[in-house]
C-alpha cells in the first residue's frame, strides 16, 4: 500500500457516479485523507451520522419539524429546522465544485434509505453522496446501487 494516495480515483469515480459506498478499515484516518482530497478539487463537505436521521428526504431537502424532549407540565411545541443540504448549497463558495455528503455509520441506513441516497445526485446536481458501509482491512469503494444495497 502507498504511504501518501492521491485520491485521484476516488475524486473522479464520485464525479462519475454521483454516489459511493465506501469501507474504511476500523482504526480510522483514511476517511479524513479523503474528504481532504475533495477539498482540494473544491467540494465542501458535510459529514452527518447515519444514526437517528429519522426521514432522510425531509431531513435533508424539506423544512421539517422536531419536538424537544418533554421535560414536564410545559406544552410540547414544534420547532422547525431548515434542510441540511439547501442550506450548506446557499452558503458554497463561489468557485465550489459542489457538496459532498459524507454519512459515517451507513450501515444501520435501510435498503429504501441507502436506493434514496444513491438517487440523490440525480436529483440535485450538486450534491454527490458518500456512505460509509463498514469495515475492510483496505480503504475501497464502489457504486452505490440498489444491487449493491440489496445483496
């Protein structure tokens, strides 16, 4: 294995794609080397847990309401939250590439959540999606299709 990748697969097959199911080995920093080659070629990135998401359209791309934990006698009011990724893509530099998603524990994510993730790029042009899948002695990836989510 190299000491110093350059990532320049990795960057052009998520440009292809739109969307990778990534496997990082457990002890971790290879994620980190990645995201910064992104940053180099000009993606902003957002790195979000997979766990306790809820509804990933509308948390994602929806005004959506949440209820604070209820902590006694007092009313249970909503409060709405903006979308993740409208919000990061109004604020993008100027000369942004785009966003890139980065969820860590894609794992728990079910098969219509992870076919949802993979159509994303087609949606927004913008974004492109990277899962984190799980563990592997090597730092791989692949698309990210619903044969992949569903084997």
């Amino acid at each position: 294995m190299p000491l110093l990748t350059t990532g320049k697969s990795f960057c052009q097959d998520l440009e292809k794609h739109g969307a990778l199911g990534v496997y990082a080995p457990l002890e971790g920093g290879y994620e980190g080397r990645y995201q910064r080659r992104l940053r180099t070629k000009g993606y902003q990135s957002v790195c979000l847990l997979a766990r306790g998401l809820g509804d990933l359209s509308s948390y994602l791309t929806a005004v959506h309401g949440v209820r604070p934990a209820h902590l006694g006698k007092k009313d249970i009011r909503v409060q709405y939250v903006l979308p993740v990724i409208q919000t990061h893509l109004d604020t993008l530099p100027k000369g942004s590439c785009g966003l890139v998603l980065w969820l860590v524990d894609g794992h728990v994510l079910t098969g219509e959540e992870l076919t949802y993730l993979a159509s994303l790029p087609q949606l927004i042009p913008e974004v492109k999606v990277v899962v984190e899948l799980g563990g592997e002695r090597y730092f791989r990836w692949t698309k990210l299709t619903p044969e992949l989510v569903y084997a």
